[in-house]
C-alpha cells in the first residue's frame, strides 16, 4: 500500500499524505501497526527473541542511567499465575512469550551506594526517567518485532495487582512493572485502529486544542463507521446510562471516569519511592 493508503487507513483526516518521500518499507509498517491479543501455536526462535531484547536495549535511555529491566517469565507456574490474576484478558498467559518491562531506579541507587555517593533515586525524577527508559525499550522491542511478522500486546493491567505480580516476580524497591508484553505469531487478521485527526494531537508553534470538541464528533462518527463498539461492551450504562450515539469519546470518558490503578502509588510508596 501507498503512504497515502496507509496514513488514509490510519487516520482518515485528510491531512498530510506522505506522498513524494522515498519510499520506506519501516515507516508503512509502523502507521500500518495494531496491537494482536491472539496468537498461532508458532513458537518464536530463542535467537530472535535475544535479538529483540538487544534491539529493545538499544532504545535511547535517559542521561545513559539505562534504568529499562526486562524480565521473561518462562516458567510455567508463574506464567499461570499471573495470567490468572486477569481472568478477563486470557491473553496474558496464554501468549507463547511474555516479556514484563521494568522501571528499574534500584541500579542507578545501588551503583551510588558501590561507588560511595549519596544518591537517592525514590525521587520523582528517578521514577519518571526510569519509567520512560522501559517505555522506549517496550516500543523498541513492539516495532522490532513487527517488522519480523510477530505481533505484540502490551500489559499495563499488571499493576492492577501489583502487589501479587511482584511477590511472584521478586521485584525488590524501586522496581516496577511499566507493563508486561505478550508476544507471538498472530492468528488472524485484526484491524488498524483509527487514530484522532492529526488536528487534533499536533501543533505548531503554540498548543491550541480549540477545535477539539467539533474534531471529536467528527472521529467518533468515522470510527464508528469503521469498528462500531458492540452494545455488549458499553461500559457502564447503569451509572451513565444508555448513551443514544456510543462513540470512542463516549466509551474513554467512561473508562476513565473510573479509575484504575488504586494500588499502584501506595505500592510504590510503601518500596522506596518518596517522589520528592
Ligand atoms: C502502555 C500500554 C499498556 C497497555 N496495556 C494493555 C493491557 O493491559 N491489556 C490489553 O489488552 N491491551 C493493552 N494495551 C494495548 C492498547 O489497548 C492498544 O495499543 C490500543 O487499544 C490501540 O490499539 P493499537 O495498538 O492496535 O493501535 C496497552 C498499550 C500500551 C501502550
């Protein structure tokens, strides 16, 4: 497909094309990504997985602290475990290779503490700057393995419970899971799912988010055209109501008016971090 095709697929906003640059094999991949949540019996080389470990941790990281971790959980009993901690998303273990990207601010305190220098890394700071490093290094490993013919899902869910996820994973303080990453071959085709108008999530020269509310009746109707949500997966509607037209703006309001994560920060707090 032609830049055209895929920025058209991906956005449908009208807006730049990308017609007239070279062409770019990686680029068409990457607006052409989606996320894959089922996966074929395939299970991927050992090879190619330290491959894309070393591709992941070669991401850029913060002040060269290389504060990203990754840990693969193989082992059989954890992988259930874990994987029955969410019961509503099946594909956590039952992916055949699961990766769990770690902020990791410990390294950086210990290498202080061995280097005799007073360093303090429960800080914002440290949390922030650990977090983004596993970040990169999670959508390093996602393109990388894209290009191959894998496909990836992301698991933030994992700090819902995050306290059982570290017993089983042995997470001392001052690490913690950004998310994990289920991986594999996928089985069938799934969909790319339509971002916001590009008006919308950029600006030049001076943040102006003036036209969101027109810009968002407008996806809503597109995407809606495209992928409608099915009625057995409105959110909510005893709280809110059945919503006469339920469009993404109206599913993410309501996802997010409830809030997730109520461990996480107490988690944190309670192993070493002060976020001062
Ligand atoms: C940091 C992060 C965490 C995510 N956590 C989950 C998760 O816990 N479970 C899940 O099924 N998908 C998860 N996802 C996948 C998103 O739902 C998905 O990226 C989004 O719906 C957009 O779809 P696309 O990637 O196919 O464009 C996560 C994605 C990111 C980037």
């Amino acid at each position: 497909m032609t830049y055209a095709g895929v920025i058209e697929r991906r956005f449908g906003d009208g807006g730049p094309s990308g017609e007239g640059s070279p062409d770019n094999e990686f680029i068409r991949r990457v607006i052409s990504r989606k996320t894959v949540r089922r996966y074929s019996d395939a299970i991927p080389d050992e090879t190619l997985l330290d491959l894309l470990v070393a591709a992941a941790l070669s991401a850029s990281a913060k002040s060269d602290f290389q504060q990203a971790s990754i840990l693969r959980v193989t082992d059989p009993a954890k992988r259930a475990a874990i994987g029955a901690l969410f019961p509503g998303m099946p594909w956590i273990g039952l992916s055949p290779v699961f990766f769990v990207f770690l902020g990791d601010a410990r390294r950086l305190q210990r290498i202080g503490q061995l280097r005799d220098k007073p360093v303090r890394n429960g800080t914002l700071e440290g949390f922030f700057n650990a977090s983004i490093d596993a970040a990169l290094a999670l959508q390093t490993m996602t393109l990388c393995a894209e290009s191959t013919g894998l496909g990836v899902c992301p698991i933030s869910v994992l700090r819902n419970e995050i306290d059982k996820v570290a017993d089983i994973l042995s997470l001392p303080d001052l690490v913690f899971p950004v998310a994990g990453l289920c991986l594999g071959y996928p089985q069938g085709e799934g969909h790319v799912s339509l971002r916001l108008p590009r008006r919308v999530t950029t600006h030049r020269d001076a943040y102006d988010d003036s036209g969101l509310s027109g810009a968002l009746d407008d996806y809503d109707r597109r995407r809606n055209a495209r992928h409608a949500i099915p009625m057995d997966q409105h959110r909510s509607n005893a709280e809110f109501g059945e919503a006469a037209f339920y469009g993404w703006s109206e599913d993410k309001a309501r996802q997010a008016a409830k809030a997730e994560g109520a461990a996480f920060p107490p988690y944190l707090r309670a192993h070493g971090f002060t976020f001062d």
